[in-house]
C-alpha cells in the first residue's frame, strides 16, 4: 500500500508541476473579458488595473484614446455615407409656376444634386476612422508586449502554490 500511494504521488508530481497558471496577459475577444490574465478577467476599462509597467500604460492610454477618435470618425463618415445615399437615389421634383394668362413654366428641382460627393466624403473620412483604428490595435498588442516582458523580465525568483480549476499548482518562477 504505502509503494501504491508512493507512485501515485511520484507519477502526480510532474503533472502538478507542469499544470501552472500563466501570469501572462493576453487581450480576450469580448469587452467584459478584455484582458485575460490567468483565471482572471478584466474589463476594457480596467486597464489601470491591468498594467503594471510605466511605459505599457502609457501605450494602453495612446490605444484607447486613439479606439474612440477611430470610432468617432468612423461613426461621422458612416452616417454621411448613409445621407449622401439617400440623397443621390432621390427623383427630381418639376413644378409649374403659373404667371396668369394661362402660361406656365416649368422649374426642376434637383433633390439628388451633391448626394454622391456627399456619399465620397463619408468614405473618405470612415477609411480615416479605420486607419486611427488599426493604429489603436498596434498600439493595444504594444502594450501587452510591454507588459509580458517586463513580467518575464524580473529579476526576482520566486516559488507559487496555489490551487486551480484542476488542482493544485506549484511553480518556480525564474
């Protein structure tokens, strides 16, 4: 019995080693578990929670400033886009001015006049909106960068214990 219980622990050892959390931050795919790190889970507005490192910070502001300006613009050109295509897929309204002694003329109006430049500056200022957009995603994945390394990159060893959804975890962190 006691050789039984012996290789049982033997053979769990090397599970329970190899079975740590990792403190690794890695960016989620829903805006309640934005952040991810470990078990844990954080907000997108939590950021000041999350990083740790000056410089990570300062690259997770640049992100989020640089997210809602992208959004903004997008926002504005979308909704000229719409507007200018509404107004180009109008039809022209002719009305008749009557001056007396039965003559009439005619007057057009163009309802659809500057619906399609309306329609192309809206594009232009959305493709602005996605440009400021993948530049916050740089600036987002730089930080998390930032952050990873300047936790692997401590100069402080340390041993962890602690229990996880499988069990218990040991771990040497060097």
């Amino acid at each position: 019995m006691k050789k039984l219980l012996f290789a049982i622990l033997l053979s769990s050892f090397p599970l329970i080693s190899f079975a740590q959390n990792s403190d690794s931050l890695e960016l989620g795919k829903t805006n309640k578990e934005f952040y991810i790190r470990g078990d844990q889970t954080y907000k997108a507005s939590e950021y000041k929670k999350v990083f740790t490192n000056a410089d990570a910070l300062k690259y997770a502001k640049r992100s989020r400033s640089s997210s809602t300006l992208g959004q903004i613009f997008g926002f504005t050109g979308g909704a000229l886009m719409g507007a200018g295509i509404v107004k180009a897929l109008q039809k022209d309204e002719t009305v008749y001015f009557n001056y007396g002694y039965g003559t009439s003329i005619p007057y057009t109006y163009k309802r659809n006049q500057g619906g399609w430049a309306l329609a192309g500056i809206g594009a232009g200022v959305t493709l602005i909106g996605i440009i400021i957009n993948s530049s916050s995603k740089k600036n987002l994945n730089k930080a998390v960068e930032l952050e990873n390394g300047s936790r692997r990159n401590s100069n402080h060893a340390y041993y962890k214990a602690g229990f996880t959804g499988h069990g218990m975890a040991f771990s040497y962190h060097f």
